[in-house]
C-alpha cells in the first residue's frame, strides 16, 4: 500500500504518540525503592504496622516499595539514618535528647509518631515476693539489651519514685522474646523489664509472669516516631508522606481485624512463626504478641489526629533524664504533614480488613 505524504505524517505521529505512552506506563508502573531502619536484630511484630503496608497495597498506593533493615539498636538506626544508609528510621527520644542537649543532634526530624507511651512494663515470677517498683531496689532486672527502649526508659521510672537506677539496682542483658522469659523462670534475673510485644511472645510461650501495677502518674515518655533527615523530607516530601501514610491505615486495618494483619505479616515473615506452629497457631501468637501495641497506635490525647507528636513528651523525658534544658524542639520534630498523611478513607480501611482473606 502507498503513503502519501500526509498520511505518512500522520501515521508517524500516532506511532510516536503510542511509544511515548507505553513509555509512560511503563514509568508509572516503576515504583521508588524506600529503606527503612529499625532497631531489632531480626523482624518481629513490634513493627507490624510499619511494614504490612507492602504486602496490602498501601505501598504501591503511594508509589513504592519497602525494604527494612533491621540494624540491631536504636542507635544504629539514627546513624544509618544520618549518614544517609536509609532513608527513613526508627526514631526513639531516649536516643535523640541527649544529642539535641549537647547540640549534637544532626538535623533529623520525628514527623510521625507510629506507638505512643507507653507500652513497658515489669514482670516477675508469679511467685515472686516482689509486689511493686518500689520493692525493686537491690534486684537484678533483666533488659533484651542495653540497646533497647526499656532500658531508658526504666531507669527513669525508677529514678520518679526516688529509685536510683546507676546505684540501687543491677541491670542484666538477657536477650529478646521467650529467651528473655527463661531466664525470669530459671531465677538468673528477680524481674524483667520489656515492652508490650516481647511480653506477648513470652506469655504466647506459656511462661507465666506477673505484671507489677504501673506506678501512679506515670510519665508519658518512650513514643516511638518515623524519622528521616530534613534534606530527605524536603526533597522527598510526597514519599515521606506516602510512607507514613501506609503506616497509619496499617494501623487502622489492625486495630480493626489483628487477625488479618498477623496473617498479612506472616506472609511476609513466615520465619517469625513459632517453630512447628501451624498456620491458626502462628496467627494467634501474632495476635498474642501485639495485642497490647494496637492501643497504642492511636493518640490518647482528645482531638488528636494520628501520628501528630505532643512535644511535652520530649519535655517530660529530657527532666526525668536530667538533661539541660532544651529551649527549642523544633529542629527535632514537625507536625506539619499530618494532615496530609491522614488524607485517606478509614471506613474503607476497616471494611478491607474485616474482609481480608489473605
């Protein structure tokens, strides 16, 4: 068949108009690459809400995909941060105040507070004659590591009621998980300190504690936040909030059905299931495990959208910490994208979950 000129023209055109469209989805097919830092030595449910977003398709949702690097300590993960190995991290005030009292802090910032306070506690033996904090004085107490959040933020609960945690007490790593409730049931420590997770692997291993009764007016302290450099969330605004958006309808979707979420996060990590567990098992010692991180998810102050930081938290901790006085938070946090990381339907969130047949 010949061509005349405009025709060729023409069909030239629509070719190339077709290869710049192919090229476009193709594009938009493409999804950015996010790393994540976390303070754990192996995954576990202690940031379930923060990953499962990859495998419901909140993720893909918001343009990219996850990769989590756990690095072992908090304090790992706000250098990996810093020196730019990941792009978003765990950060915990225990860490960072400090810094930030010295004028050392590098210029990251809190923009999401993923678990409020607070979620430690103490437990001893059921048989223990230790009744309360106070009885703690001159004990052994048992930490995952000295690199944990509870190992903090212990000492300066015990330091409120008067507890000098250098002097008064002996602090003892025992390891993570149900490792850490064997050594409370072989009596190599008097009392264990943990968070809410790791306590719901030890009770979903049926090695029986007693929780002691939270002392009264326990400070809010120990938030834990999603944190990047300010470089990174000027420069990569949109992922920053697309990240930390997955993570609050993850949130949501838990709070809604656990279930569904512990089997989403066992696709994921089927390597977290107890060894020899069947699938109903595995689900329910997931659930086991974050049952009491669920409620922390949401802000327990009236009002308060998810996510958004309270800074008398920050205050709260660097007094009890016997800090200096800090005069200025703000180049430490920032509630300026709350509002846009809330901007999705929870309703469908809820429903989704209470569908889920993953």
């Amino acid at each position: 068949m010949n061509l005349d000129r405009r025709q060729w023209l023409l069909a030239t055109s629509a070719f190339t108009a077709a290869l710049a469209a192919g090229s476009r989805v193709a594009g938009a097919q493409e999804l950015r690459k996010l790393k994540f830092g976390v303070g754990l030595k192996a995954m576990g449910p202690a940031v379930i809400n923060c990953v499962i977003g990859e495998i419901l398709g909140y993720n893909k949702e918001e343009g990219f995909t996850l990769t989590v690097a756990p690095l072992g300590t908090n304090a790992n993960v706000q250098i990996a941060i810093d020196k730019g190995d990941v792009d978003i991290g765990i950060g915990v005030p225990s860490f960072g105040l400090p810094l930030l009292a010295k004028g050392e802090w590098q210029g990251a910032l809190n923009y999401y507070q993923y678990t409020y306070p607070y979620k430690w506690d103490v437990v001893v033996s059921p048989n223990s004659g230790i009744k309360t904090y106070a009885d703690l004085k001159g004990k052994k107490i048992g930490v995952s590591d000295f690199g944990g959040t509870e190992y903090p933020v212990t000492k300066r609960v015990l330091k409120s009621l008067g507890i000098d945690p250098e002097t008064d007490v002996k602090w003892i790593p025992v390891g993570n998980g149900i490792q850490a409730g064997v050594a409370l049931q072989r009596e190599a420590i008097d009392a264990l300190a943990y968070y809410d997770t790791g306590f719901g692997q030890i009770e979903a291993a049926n090695i029986p504690v007693r929780f002691l009764d939270r002392p009264a007016n326990l400070p809010m302290i120990g938030g834990q936040f999603l944190t990047a450099k300010r470089e990174f969330i000027a420069k990569e605004r949109k992922l920053a909030i697309g990240f930390a958006r997955s993570v609050a309808k993850a949130s949501v979707f838990l709070g809604a059905s656990p279930e569904a979420g512990a089997r989403a996060f066992l696709k994921m990590y089927p390597e977290t299931a107890p060894r020899g567990a069947e699938q109903a098992d595995a689900v329910k010692a997931i659930v086991y495990a974050i049952a009491r991180r669920i409620k922390l998810y949401t802000p327990p102050y009236a009002g308060t959208k998810m996510g958004r930081i309270n800074p008398q938290e920050f205050i709260t901790e660097a007094e009890l910490s016997g800090l200096p006085k800090i005069a200025d938070f703000a180049n430490f946090y920032t509630n300026d994208m709350i509002d846009e990381i809330n901007a999705f339907d929870a309703a469908k969130i809820v429903a989704a979950a209470k569908g889920y047949t993953g």
